[in-house]
C-alpha cells in the first residue's frame, strides 16, 4: 500500500514533531479497509496518544490529519 500526506498532514507533524516514518510504521501494523478511519496510539516519547485520520482508497492510504490527542484516552 501507498502513504501519501495531505499538506495539513505535513503541516502537523512539523508542528508537533511527528515524523512521517513513525505514522508509516504505525500504519503498516494496521489492518485497514476501505474508507475514512481514526486510529489512536500510545507512542513512545509523547506525553499523549497520537490520533490519526485516514482515508483508504483502492490501494492507497492518505494521512488526513495527525496529532497529540490532548481530549482524552479513547481506544
């Protein structure tokens, strides 16, 4: 599968210092089908789970959004 990030993607991950290979990685580990989809993870180093949403189409994966999800722990 293909990652492709939309600009507003990019623009957070810069904002809150997530690197594009640690969204990959994420990803891969997933199980995704067709469609928009939220995932949120506990990673290693941010004090809050990252949230991130996608739209899966045909077989490429665009990140929509990514950022520390400071609202609360949902899994």
């Amino acid at each position: 599968m293909k990652i492709k990030f939309s600009r507003h993607a990019r623009r957070r991950a810069k904002l809150y210092k997530i690197s594009e290979e640690m969204v990959k990685n994420i990803l891969e580990g997933k199980n995704l089908s067709q469609g928009n989809q939220e995932i949120i993870e506990d990673v290693e180093g941010f004090k809050y789970p990252l949230k991130i949403v996608i739209s899966v189409e045909n077989d490429i994966i665009t990140v929509i959004t990514n950022y520390p999800f400071k609202k609360g722990r949902k899994k």
